[in-house]
C-alpha cells in the first residue's frame, strides 16, 4: 500500500514542483568545495561543511604537514566563521588534540544543536556550534565497518550504522556524551552511507544506495527491541537524507534516472502518509561523478543547502523555498562589474535584471521606490566569477518608477525601472 501511494503521490508532485516552489540560487558561498561528505546547519544558521578527502593541509607547532579532511563554517551571509576552518580538535577527556587526518562521513546535528562529526578512522566528535570548540569523542569499533553520517532522536541518543551491512555489524546507539549504549539493529543489509532516526526514537530508516529501497524498523518505546517493520521507496539510491525540522518531512536523494525519481534530486518522503509531497534539485554540471552526497536545512525549513560528491568543480548550492530565480548565463568570465538595464522596460507585471561580476563576490540586488524604501529583494548570496540574469515580480506593485540597486564588494550601481499596469 505505502508503494502505491508514493506512486501515486510521485504524479502529482511533478506537476506541482514544476511550478517552481524552490529555487536553486546556485553556487554557495563559492566554487572552492568538492568531494562534499556533510553538511549540517546549525541554530544560529551557520552552514558546516566536510570534504570526504584529505584536501585540506594543516601545519602543526613542531611545523609538520599534516593533509586532513577540515571542517568548514560560514555564516548564514556567506563568510566564514570566525573559527572556521576546523583542522584539529581538542574534547579533553585525555584526547588533548585530535587532528582530522582521516576521511569524512559525515556531519549531523545533536538535540543541542551541536555538531557531531564522523570520519572512517570510527571515530565521533562533538563539536560546540557556537565556538567550534571539541566536547566529546570517541571510537566505535562496535559498528564493525566503516560509519554512516549520525541521526540524532529528540532525547538527545544517537545513530550510527556501517557502511558496509550484514553479518555482525550494527546500528549503534550512543547517549549526549558520545558512551555506548548498544545495538539497536544487528546486521542491517546493505551497502549505506546514510540513516535517520524519527524524533520520537521509534523508528530507523535504513537507506542503503546498494538496495534501491529504504528499510523500516520499528519499536513500541525505548525500552524495547527494534524489529523490520516495512520498506519503501522502492528504486531509489540513496546517499544522503535529512529531516526538514519545520515539516518533519524526511528527505532523501536519488543517484541516477531510475523510473519515477531523476538525477540528483532530492525528495521530500511525508512518514505519516507515506508519499512524497516535494522535490528540489541540483543544477547539474556535467562531471561524471556527480552524486548527491549531502543535505540540509535552516531551522525555519525555508533554505537547503545541498552538496555532490566529485573531485572538481563546485560542491554546494543554496536552495530557497519560495525565492526568486538566479540564473547563471553565458560560459565566459567577465572581464568587469556591470549592471545592466532590466528588459522589458516598461514592464507589467514583471521583469529581468542582467548583472556581471569578474571574480567571487557577496552579491545582493535590492529594489526600491522613489521614497527610498526597500520593496524586494533579490540576489543576497555569495556568487561565483559570471553573468547571471534574476527576474523580478511587481504584481503586488503600483504602477511607478523604482530603482535597483547592486552591491558587490566595492562595486556599487543603481538604475531605474518603470511598472506601468
């Protein structure tokens, strides 16, 4: 039953997210990152993000190179975070400072709001999201293979499962301070890089890519065992999930065209109704090895940040619920700013704005009426060398001269615009 109502469900939400609900800004905050592995976003909107390679060099006291797979942080605007990044980490509890030389696996988020970071040495650490400083860690050699990404339940315990299933592996459950409290699942089948726990702790959604479906165990409370309840999503591979704490949904990605889900694409799977009631997406690039390998999003639901997995080329883009378009044009870099005269002009009840900038930059593209006052907002994000074209909607508008206005860096430009209904 729940395979038919996803089904189902999946012909409606084309035709609903076709409209064009969220609204890939692109690029975020630049096109430095690659080989994404984890991406959590903590309570103050910060962004956290891992490489899953070695990519990153740190230079110790004693002057030594170490390679490691560093933890980096930006604020919600786009700049990083004052301790950002992170190459060491220092919990105390006689581990005086760890360094990150093994490869990531994943990010999450505590009941807290800090991050727990896990790498494939089985190691997990706790980090503070408002200092970047350690506060626990510890090896999990019960797992029995290299670990998932973590998901953590509303009373504060956390999951784990192995990257590679079966046999004695496990789904390995740890209290706030990171002490092993036992196996919630034996042997979970499959080839993973991903799990989730419902709020509650109730219920494991195993989500191994080999198995082109999502297992469910379930339990009556806390104090009893998990048993394989159901599966479903049936086709989908999957490589990194999330829940969107506004909706409560659980999203999860789609690797490959594979029948009903396309692509790097991630879909938004209701638990209550068992369907899929929404979807957003990568704007794919053309390398090969392009897989959708993170996810996550601000405490109000309305942004995501999604990441794949390659070895070139950018990594992460910023998704908003309800944005207006920002769409890159042209495959050359510009050789300077420029603000170019929105078309058509006069417009009704809407229009397009052309801007250019030759290098990285903040960017943001406000409209205002003669009085001065802000009526829209339009580009406020970190955006990458290039032309980009944003449209802008007047409909709740009376008719007038408004005037926008561009800001990158230290290049400023104004023009004006006339809405005729």
């Amino acid at each position: 039953m729940k395979k038919v109502l996803t089904f189902l469900a999946l012909a409606t939400l084309f035709l609903s997210t076709n409209n064009g609900q969220w609204t890939n800004e692109g690029i975020w905050p630049d096109s430095t990152n690659y080989a994404t592995h984890g991406i959590a976003v903590d309570p103050d909107g910060k962004v956290w993000f891992a490489n899953h390679y070695l990519h990153d060099s740190w230079t110790t006291p004693d002057n030594d190179i170490i390679s490691t797979a560093a933890i980096y942080v930006w604020n919600s605007d786009g700049t990083p975070a004052d301790f950002s990044p992170i190459h060491t980490v220092n919990t105390g509890n006689g581990f005086v400072q760890d360094t990150l030389n093994s490869y990531c696996r994943g990010l999450g988020i505590d009941e807290l709001g800090n991050i727990l970071y896990v790498n494939s040495a089985s190691k997990m650490f706790k980090i503070d999201y408002k200092t970047g400083e350690g506060i626990a860690r510890t090896e999990m050699p019960e797992i029995g293979s290299s670990p998932t990404a973590p998901s953590v339940s509303n009373d504060g315990t956390i999951f784990v499962g192995p990257v590679v299933g079966g046999g004695t592996t496990q789904i390995a459950t740890y209290n706030s301070d990171l002490e092993y409290l036992g196996a919630a699942v034996v042997g979970p089948p499959e080839t993973s890089r991903t799990l989730e726990v419902s709020p509650d702790g109730l219920t494991i959604y195993w989500i191994p890519f080999t198995a082109s479906k999502v297992y469910i165990y379930t339990r009556e409370n806390t104090l009893s065992n998990f048993t394989l309840a159901d599966s479903t999503l049936e086709g989908i591979v999957c490589e990194s999930s999330a829940w969107n704490k506004k909706t409560g949904d659980l999203w999860v990605s789609n690797l490959g065209d594979n029948g009903e889900f396309t692509n790097c694409t991630w879909y938004a799977y209701n638990t209550d109704s068992f369907t899929i009631v929404d979807s957003l997406k990568w704007n794919i690039s053309d390398v090969a090895d392009e897989k959708p390998r993170g996810i996550d999003f601000n405490y109000e639901g309305n942004i995501a940040y999604i990441g794949t997995f390659a070895n070139s080329n950018e990594r992460m883009q910023k998704v908003i619920l309800g944005g207006v378009g920002v769409k890159e044009i042209g495959l050359e870099i510009p050789s300077k700013y420029e603000l170019s005269q929105n078309y058509p002009n006069p417009f009704n009840p809407t229009t397009v704005i052309n801007f250019s900038i030759p290098q990285s930059d903040f960017v943001t593209v406000k409209v205002y009426n003669t009085l001065g006052q802000e009526v829209a907002e339009l580009v406020n994000s970190v955006k990458a060398a290039g032309s980009f074209e944003v449209s802008f909607d007047a409909s709740d508008l009376t008719s007038g001269m408004y005037i926008y206005k561009i800001q990158a860096g230290k290049f400023s430009a104004t023009k004006k615009m006339l809405l005729l209904k």
